[in-house]
DNA sequence: AAACCTGGCAACCGCGAGACA
DNA sequence: GTGTCTCGCGGTTGCCAGGTT
C-alpha cells in the first residue's frame, strides 16, 4: 500500500512565502508552538501551505536567533572539519552552530565552501605534480647509476637482474572505514567513534578504562598493521589528554610517544597517498614542508584527495616499528556538545602539530603515525 | 537595452525512522 | 507483527538577482 499524501496537494500553495504568511505563521508558533503535530497545523492557522512546508518555513526561516550569511572563518572550519569526520550529516552539523540551520550550511557549502577547498586542492596538487616530476629525475638518475654499476660488474654477480629495482615496500595501513563498513548512521555511532578516535563520554559507566580501544579487529592484522595501530594509537592516547584542554589553550608543551604527555622535540611530518585498497604506499612518501606544516587546511584537503596524513621520523618508516609504548597520561571527558574541540582536530593536526603534537585527532580515514623525534 | 549566463538560496520532494493504534 | 502517520533529514529543483556579452 502506498504512502498516504502528508496533504491535499491540488489545494495547498507552493512557492514563496508572502509577508502575511509569515507573519500568521510566526504570530501562531510564537503563542502556541507547533502542538507536534505540523500536518494539522496550517488548517488550524487558515494557510494553505502543506505542513513539512511551514515546518521548515519556521525552522529555516521564522524561527527566533536565525543568522543569515556572513559565515565567519570559524564556522568554516568547523564545517569543514565536521564534513571531513562525519560527512554530509547537516543537522549534527548545524547543531554545533547555534543560530545556523541545516539548510543554510548545506547551501553554503555546495555554493562556496566547497569550491573555495577545490581551488585549494587544485593549487596542492599543482605542488604535488612539481614534487613528483622533480621524484622521477631522481629515480631515473638513481637507476642510470644502477645501470652503469651493472656494467662494470663484479665477479660473484649473482644472475639478479640489474634493471629490476628493488621494489619498494608498500606498508598497509588498516583503514577505520574500510574494517568498519557499517558507516556511521546515528549519534550513538558517531559518539562510539569518538570513543573510537581516542574520547570518552562524561556518563560512560566505565571510567577504569582509560586506554584507547583499537577501532578494528587488530588480532586479525598482520604484526605490521598492528605496529602501525600501535603507533596511532600512541597518538590517540596524547589526544585523549589534549582533548580535555580547551583548543584555544593548548599548553605550549610537547607530547611524544614514550609517555604520551611531554616531550620537547618537534616529530617531522610526512604525507603520502594510499592506494586502492588504502593501504599507505611508503614510496610516495612526502616530507612536509614547513610552509605545509603550518598551512592550516592541508591535512583535510590532503585527506580528501585520498591521501593520509600523518606524522613519524624517518627511523619508523625505514623499519616500521612502534613508537615506545604509551599510556594514556590524562583522563578525557568528552560530551556529546564537547564534539566542537574533537573536530577542530584536523584542522589542528596541521596548525599545530609541530609545537604540540598531543592536539592531533584522527579522523575517520585519517591515518596517523606516531613516534619519537630523532 | 536585451538576451543570456551564473551563483546563491529558499523551497520542495522522497525516503527512512520512530511512534502509535 | 503490521499498517499508518508524522517528523526529520539530505538531495534536488527552480526562482531570482546580478553580472556578462
């Protein structure tokens, strides 16, 4: 049986709202509220609108506290970084905005702010062309090298083919959406995976546990992803501590990985690409430039060409061990309106990173390493 | 001045979830 | 358990103002 229209469709008026409409509407939601029941209401209040139209008449419109345009670079980030971590969920979203309707974010982003991190992936990746250009001059000289080594070659050569390269190792790193299918639908799975990325919620029955849980099935992983989660998780646990500080107020110390609260070297940080099946492909390593490091979007548009983002010294990535093993050093409490100071994360993990790395949060799909600074 | 194009935004539509009988 | 109804959400459409040709 098919769905029961919500209303008279040939009677009911569409398009633009006229001042007098808007103004019975308000006059009546202002003295009575909706009852709940917005179906009923036009008829009761003599409009000829449908009832989901006088609902998001008043909720994007009408209601009291509405701002109109003018978002502030803020709001942008927020946006920005919350599109990053959980999508196009616009009512969580706008609920991190007061006076900002779901609507209005959805609009302004698909008309500007989208386009505003487009131009800036477009000039990144300009970046990214230069680098891998200037990478395969590299190569190639590197092979000539080999080439000419192979033909003053010595005795006791072993019949191993000169011109194959050594290939380099594509280290896997497990990705939080691919082990987790089930995409977030709801609150309770956002919240879990903030738990997940390393939260905990003031009301959680379990405040022994401190320690952050992995967000996959790690048993299950080879010992090399299992270092890896390790080491973010050596992250996470910093974030944990971090996370309870105001993000305006970071301290001005340093976290490293040995006890996940204080250090006092800055860890050089990488970027890099997955491949298809997001594994992190070390050969397409980058150094960050200092200009990258500080450059506050790069870590979300990085992420959003498909890349990753993380952080480890040139020691990890050679022999792919772990950062020493950490403790959570601080208890975080995190509520559900405390969301805000999580998601400035990615945006943080770039701003910031180098004078306070325990501010870095991984988003979904984010991948992070961690380890002490040589 | 007129036609056309483009971007921004209000409003609509269809669907899923939850409440209720 | 099933069907109906409402709410709320995200995607899409279409109008309109301003800019360009």
């Amino acid at each position: 049986m098919g769905r029961a229209p919500c209303c008279d469709k040939a009677n009911v008026k569409k398009g633009p709202w006229s001042p007098e409409e808007d103004a019975t509407l308000k006059a009546y939601m202002e003295k009575h509220g909706s009852g709940g029941n917005w179906i009923a209401l036009p008829q009761k209040i003599g409009l000829r609108r449908c009832g989901k139209s006088c609902r998001l008449r008043w909720l994007n419109y009408l209601r009291p506290n509405i701002k109109h345009g003018g978002f502030s670079e803020e709001e942008d980030n927020i946006i920005c970084s919350l599109y990053m971590s959980i999508g196009s969920r616009w009512s969580i979203i706008a609920a991190q905005l007061p006076g900002r309707t779901d609507n209005d974010i959805k609009n302004y982003w698909n008309t500007r702010l989208k386009k505003k991190l487009l131009g800036r992936q477009r000039k990144q990746q300009q970046v990214q062309q230069s680098r891998r250009t200037a990478s395969f001059k590299q190569e190639m000289n590197k092979r000539s090298e080999n080439i000419a080594n192979f033909i003053n070659i010595p005795a006791g050569f072993d019949n191993q083919n000169p011109y194959d390269l050594p290939e380099l190792p594509v280290v896997p790193v497990a990705n939080y959406q691919t082990h987790n299918p089930q995409l977030i639908k709801d609150q309770a799975s956002i919240k879990n995976m903030l738990i997940n990325l390393g939260g905990r919620f003031s009301h959680d029955s379990d405040t022994s546990n401190t320690s952050f849980q992995y967000p996959i099935d790690i048993l299950s992983t080879s010992s090399s992803d299992q270092q890896f989660y390790q080491s973010s998780i050596n992250v996470l646990n910093c974030t944990s501590a971090a996370n309870s500080n105001n993000y305006s107020q970071f301290p001005s110390t340093h976290c490293d990985a040995s006890n996940g609260t204080g250090g006092s070297s800055s860890p050089t940080m990488f970027h890099g690409l997955n491949d298809q099946n997001n594994n992190l492909q070390v050969d397409h390593l980058h150094q960050l430039t200092e200009l990258e490091v500080y450059d506050n979007n790069f870590a979300y548009q990085h992420q959003q060409l498909g890349g990753f983002y993380y952080q480890a010294t040139t020691e990890t990535l050679n022999n792919g061990s772990t950062a020493g093993t950490s403790t959570a050093s601080a208890e975080s409490e995190i509520s559900w309106g405390d969301i805000n100071s999580l998601v400035y994360s990615t945006q943080m993990v770039a701003g910031y990173e180098t004078s306070c790395p325990q501010a870095v949060t991984v988003p979904p799909g984010l991948h992070t390493v961690f380890a002490e600074s040589t």
